[in-house]
C-alpha cells in the first residue's frame, strides 16, 4: 500500500473505497482504535489484528467527546510521526487519523446513549465520557466495517460498554479483549505514564502491587467483598496516591460491586498520583 495512503486525512472516500475492495475480496478487517501515543499495549492489539485479519486498519484520534472540560484533552499527548512508524514496522494496511472536523463536522448532534454498565466507576467519575466513547467507537466501527475490534483489558469497563453497544445496536463486529502490557516493574502500560515524575512512577506502582496482593488473598481464601474493597483503598493511601476514584471487587460480567467473593471478579480502581488518573484492574478466574 502506497505510503500516502496510510494516513490520510481530508475526507473518508479513500477509507471506504479501500474497506469496499477488502471486503469484496472477502477479507476480514480488524480495527484498532487509539487515542495515538501508541506503547507497546497499543502494538499488542494490533499485533493480535495483524495475526488474525486479512486487513488491519488502526486509527488514532483524540477523541473531544470522551473528555470533559476539566480533563487534559489539550495536554493529552500527541507523537502522530512515531505513532505512524510503529504502526507502520507493524504490517498494518491503513491508519486513518481523521480531523476533529471530519468526525465531526459543523451540525454534528447524533450521540450514543451508552449502556446501563457504563454508569458506575468510570462513569461516576467522568459523567459524559462513556457516551463519546460508545459515540466514536460506533462511528470507526461504521467507517471501518470492521469484521474485529481490539480493545485492552487495561480499560475493562470500557470493553463491557463497547460489547454491550454492539450487542444492543445490532453491529456485525467481534469486540476482543487482548491483556494488560504492564512495564517490568508491574505498571500498566499507559499514554498518560509519560506524565508521571520518578517519585510519582513509584507511588503508581502501588496499583499493581495492590491488584496482586489482593488477588493473592482471595486465593487464601478471603470471602467479604467489602473488606477486600476497603483493604485495597487503605493499601493506596498508605503508598502515598493522592487520591482514590475507586477501588472494587466486582462481578466480572455486570461489574456490580461484590458482597461476598465469587469467582470470576474484576479487581477495579482508579487513582489519583499528583494530577495523573491511572486506571488498573485484574481478573480472578477460577483455578
Ligand atoms: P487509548 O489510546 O488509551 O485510548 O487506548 C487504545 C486502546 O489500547 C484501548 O483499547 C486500550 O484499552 C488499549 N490499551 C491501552 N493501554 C494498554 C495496555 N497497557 N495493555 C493493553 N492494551 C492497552
């Protein structure tokens, strides 16, 4: 695929010609959606793409609607000419970094009501940003027709709200959930890291190290999911987080806060280190 076509902007015509010549082929198309300052959690999803699909398409766009006012929308980091060759030294087919204008356009009112799942942790906390992820994950889905979406388990809430819009609307997409790149150290591999100072990385550390700890006490058998909760909170205080959005042991399926320990569960939580929000989760399954 010809250089120029990989990352165009300035109308969609190209994207559609070329996702109608894939599909009359019969190819099947994976989508990669990321808001860019792309790590090696972003190249494991596209990777999965790459080995699953005819075609790989990644996008990258700082997507407005998901940030609320207050948010660091126009500090979020932009690296598009590394983004491109990453994504580039990956085999991917097309990236499409469309224009805010593009997405949309003047007159733009259309938005997705997201699901019922997206109310609470992040959705208590950022009120408007599951509508536009659930409005712009649509629309790429839409662009794209892609046959497969790769989403990180890093965001785990946002795969339950992607998978239920899907699912509710009728879209002919798979949503697969790839795991968590974490650092060696344990910390979740990020956009926002970049953001953390030396002393700060340390104190973020403190997410991991408390998702494996808790884990480790429920396989010892800890049963009250409320104790759990409070435990993994006052473990996030104690190292030093400026301040905890949440902190849960959740049903893995409906992400409802557990009473008593059942397995499968998501450890969720959020925190504050300095002005950075870092999110992490871990599954306990079974054996
Ligand atoms: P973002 O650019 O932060 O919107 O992320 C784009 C996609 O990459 C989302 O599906 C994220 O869940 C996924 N992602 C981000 N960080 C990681 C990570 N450390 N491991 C796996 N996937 C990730």
């Amino acid at each position: 695929m010809a250089e120029t076509e990989r990352a165009r902007s300035g109308g969609m015509k190209w994207l559609t010609e070329l996702v109608n010549e894939w599909r009359a082929a019969g190819q099947r198309i994976g989508i990669v959606p990321t808001m860019g300052a792309l790590h090696q959690g972003h190249l494991s999803l596209v990777q999965a793409a790459r080995a699953e699909c005819e075609r790989v398409v990644a996008t990258v766009f700082v997507n407005p609607t998901q940030f609320a006012p207050t948010e660091d929308l126009a500090k979020y980091p932009r690296t598009l000419v590394a983004d491109l060759e990453m994504l580039a030294a990956e085999r991917v087919d097309a990236v499409l970094v469309p224009t805010e204008d593009e997405m949309y356009p003047p007159g733009f009112s259309t938005y997705v009501q997201p699901p019922e799942v997206s109310q609470k942790w992040e959705g208590a906390v950022r009120p408007s940003h599951f509508r536009g992820v659930a409005t712009v994950v649509l629309k790429l889905l839409n662009m794209t027709r892609a046959d497969v979406c790769y989403l990180g388990q890093k965001d785990y809430q946002q795969v339950a709200v992607v998978r239920r819009m899907v699912a509710d609307l009728n879209v002919p997409c798979e949503i697969k959930m790839c795991p968590t790149v974490r650092d060696p150290d344990g910390l979740a591999m990020s956009s926002r890291n970049r953001y953390l100072s030396k002393d700060e990385r340390q104190i973020g550390l403190s997410l991991s190290r408390t998702l494996f700890a808790a884990e480790k006490q429920i396989r010892s058998g800890a049963k009250n999911g409320p104790e759990l909760s409070s435990w993994m909170r006052e473990q996030l205080i104690a190292s030093g987080v400026s301040q905890v959005d949440y902190a849960f042991a959740a049903d893995a399926d409906t992400l409802e806060p557990l009473t008593e320990v059942r397995l499968p569960l998501v450890l969720l939580m959020a925190a504050r280190v300095g002005t950075t929000r870092l999110l992490d989760n871990l599954v306990v399954r079974q054996g």
